[in-house]
C-alpha cells in the first residue's frame, strides 16, 4: 500500500510524542534528525518515540507469535485497548498498536503484555524507537493496514487521547445484540451482563430499565430461566451485586480522581526498591475493575499469576507485601468458591515510610526476631519452610484463632494452610493448643538454642550453611559461564 505524504504525517502526529524523529540508513542505523514533515516529504525512513497510553507489538515471524501474541491481544482489548494492526514491511511480520483507554500509561500497558507473555524486546513503549504505520520501510518493503483496513478508522483508534474514551450507548446495544463488544472487552456473557447492571447503575438506571435490557439482549436472554418470577429473581440478584460494587465505590463511576490516584501509583516510581512482582500485581489489580470506577477488586490469586506470569505462590507474598504497606486492604478473605476482596490505596493514602517497608506490624514481634534474622535450620529441611512467618507472626503468650491468625500473618494463605503449619509447629513443640480439638493456638517460650536442638533432633542442623555454600559455588559457575560466553 503505498499512502500519500498527508496519510503519513497524520499517523505519525497521532502515535508519536513529539515532531523530532530520527532518520534510519539501509543499514538501520541511525542519520540524523529531522522533523516529521520534512523525513516523509523527502521520503525518508525514520523511527520516533511513541506517545504515552500507547505500545507497540513487533509480531516479528522469526519469534514464534503464536505462542504469545494473541493472548497478549486478548488481555490488552480485555481492559479497554483499541487494536491497530499493520504490516511492518518484513514479509509476514506486524505491528500491532495498542492505544490504552483512559488513565493507562505506556508503563501499565508494557506490564501488561510482559505478563501475557510477550517478550520485553518485542514491545516498542514510550522512550523507544518504532516507524509510524505507512512510513516506508529502509528496504523498501510494501507496507499497509491491515486491521483495521480504512485508513480513517484505523487514524481514529490511533488518534484517541485519555478522556476521549465513553462507554455509549451503541456499545451497549452491541454488547446485548453479541454478548461482546468489537474489543472483546468482556470473556464470557456472565462478565458483560453485569457490566451491563453496573453501567445501568452508575447512569441513574433502575432495575427496570437493567431488566429489559436484558429480556431484550439477543445474545444474553438465554441466561435468564424461563419463568418469569425465576427470571426477575435473577434480575435482582444481578442487580443488587452490581449496586454493591458501585456502592463500595463512594463516586462510583465518576470516582475518576480515586482511578486516576491508583494508576498513577502503578507507574510511578515509588516502586524502585521493592520488589518487581508487587508493582505487576499492584498494576493488574489497579487496571481489572477500572472499568468500572471502583478501588475495588475481587479476584483469586491463580488468576493473577496466570495473567502477570508468576507462580501463584509469589502472588501470594506479594499480596501479602502490598497488604502489610497499606497499599491493598483486604476486604474479605478468600473461602471456599469465592475470590478474596481488596480495596486498593494509592500511594498518596499511605505513609511514605510504611511503603518501604516489608516488615511484620512491630505488636507482631517479639524478641526473637533479633535472633532470627535468616531462615533457622530447622525450616530449611525439618518444618515446613512457610511454617516459619505463621509462627513469627504469632503475639507471645498470648491465644489466637486462626481466622484472628489471618488477619496478621502476611501471604494471604488459606485457614487449611495455616492450620497444617499450626499443627506441624505443635508436633515441633513450638506452639501449644487450648485443647485436643481446641481452636485457639499459643506460642510457647523459645530461644535460638531450642531451636537449634530441634534441628539436630531432625537432622537439619547446618542446612543453612550448605545452603549457602551451594548457592555461591553456582553463582560462581554462572560468573564463570558468562565470562565464557561474553569472549
């Protein structure tokens, strides 16, 4: 496709932050600087630095796309991205632009797609270089549009700016005539149907007026029974858990201040200095239900690991990490069927102090934490290694459930879970039980010594040291096999 210099100038104004580009040679390498007006007319190939609240996937065909690019799509058009997609000049290799909705930052969006599973060097962002859609290719490529095709519509999408974005009402109609949206916002119709309720909700809708938007959705009254009081029974359900989620909300859909506060702590960088994980499970929580206008999130911890490509355990520490800063509130804990509830808090809610800090609430702490720097031995091969935060976290001489257990031990792990360290710790003799089928637990008195007793007892003493010793001869192996590897 070969697109006239206004065509060119105008996709280049919409995804680029600036009128300064950077002029390429055949070799790729860079020839200067140039304005973007003056490298098309003189029909140059240039890169410039793509604006924020848009990146770029380079589904280049020689790293296998098809393992990564279409779940990244999936979950990018999931919170609200429009899709661009053009052929990058290389025969069979794209660009897929992503223009975030409103308050997503180029930053949130690149967490986004590393957690889909995109690798970081496909991912063009703000402070990277990248070529407009239609500019020319260095080796002279054919270059084109290829979803959408009209060149109008896809310099709309590209073109679009926080705030520009509304959820209307042809979108609704769309929504109830295909279950969906163009954008593939909503995974399954149970999703868009209470969408549908919430939207009803912040707009001022009654149940009413939700119900016969849903007798009349063509592609959703099937989920409704048959008879009718069934039917309006569902109706109020549906209705009364969308009227809680905005009710929790204070604004609701117009908490757009509280949204902006909490995307903004996603990427800004308070982060440095803790761990990366906390920022990706911060930024998905953030971005799942800001859609709605809510602090809100109810969402099960395998769901975020699948989604930021973690394992589900380190989810869960830094659940636990964000909860003991204050960041994320737990509203209620998961059970049986039903996702925990958090509340998120932006960065300006929170001492600065308490944001640094990974530590355990000082009441939480006794004087063995002076002794107990590192894992003792008697974790690293006897008691269970997670045993070791359950136990620290219990107050001294002093009784407690677990449910109360729960609400101080950092992670965020299940009562069966706590109850199995619980009991692993009793058969140690480091806690005591009010009765054989008690259900408050005690720490009972213990210094280094005992401990180190135990661990001998076990046949652990010294773990820790060989521990040690293995981790510095592998990294000493690894020190050796780049050094190799870099000649």
């Amino acid at each position: 496709m070969h697109a006239d210099p206004e065509t060119v100038i105008a996709f280049a104004r919409a995804c680029l932050s600036g009128d300064d580009v950077i002029l390429l040679d055949e070799d790729n390498r860079p020839a200067g600087h140039s304005t973007i007006v003056d490298a098309v007319l003189d029909g140059h190939t240039f890169i410039g630095d793509p604006r924020d609240g848009l990146i770029v996937l380079d589904v280049d065909v020689e790293e296998s796309p098809d393992t990564w690019a279409p779940s990244a799509r999936e979950l990018l058009c999931s919170v609200g991205c429009s899709c661009v997609r053009v052929s990058s000049g290389t025969p069979g290799s794209e660009h897929w632009w992503f223009v975030g909705p409103v308050g997503y930052g180029s930053q949130m969006l690149r967490d986004l797609a590393v957690g889909a599973g995109v690798p970081a060097k496909q991912i063009r962002s703000r402070g990277g270089g990248v070529r407009p859609p239609l500019s020319p290719h260095r080796l002279g490529y054919p270059v084109g549009l290829i979803e959408p095709k009209e060149v109008d519509a896809a310099l709309a999408l590209l073109s679009e700016r926080p705030g520009q974005r509304a959820w209307n009402e042809s979108r609704w109609r769309e929504v109830a005539a295909t279950g969906s949206a163009r954008d593939r916002r909503y995974k399954t119709r149970s999703a868009a149907i209470l969408a549908g309720a919430g939207a009803h909700v912040v707009a001022g809708r009654t149940e009413a007026d939700f119900g016969r938007w849903w007798r009349g959705a063509a592609a959703l009254r099937d989920k409704l029974p048959a008879r009718p009081a069934q039917a309006q029974k569902i109706i109020s359900e549906t209705w009364e858990k969308a009227c809680e989620r905005v009710r929790q909300s204070p604004s609701g859909s117009s908490n757009t201040e509280a949204i902006a506060a909490l995307l903004a702590t996603a990427s800004s960088d308070m982060w440095s200095g803790r761990q990366e994980t906390d920022r990706l499970v911060y930024t998905y929580l953030a971005t799942y239900d800001a859609q709605f206008g809510l602090t809100e999130v109810s969402k099960d911890q395998r769901s975020i690991a699948v989604a930021i490509g973690k394992r589900q355990s380190t989810v869960s520490a830094a659940l636990g990490r964000l909860v003991s800063c204050g960041l994320v509130e737990v509203l209620s804990a998961a059970e049986r069927g039903q996702a925990a509830s958090y509340r998120l808090h932006s960065k300006d809610a929170v001492p600065r102090s308490s944001i640094h800090s990974v530590a355990l609430n000082e009441e939480h702490i006794d004087r063995r934490t002076s002794t107990l720097d590192s894992l003792p031995d008697l974790w690293r091969g006897g008691l269970p290694p997670a045993s070791f935060d359950t136990w620290r976290a219990m107050p001294p001489d002093e009784w407690i459930t677990v449910p109360d257990l729960r609400s101080v031990r950092p992670g965020l792990l299940s009562s069966g879970t706590l109850r199995s360290h619980l009991a692993a710790l009793h058969a140690a003799g480091l806690v005591d039980r009010n009765s054989p089928r008690g259900q408050k637990w005690k720490a009972l008195p213990c210094d280094a010594e005992r401990l180190n007793q135990l661990a001998v007892s076990l046949g652990v003493a010294g773990a820790g040291d060989s521990q040690a010793a293995r981790v510095a001869a592998e990294r000493e192996v690894f020190r050796d096999w780049r050094q190799v590897t870099a000649a």
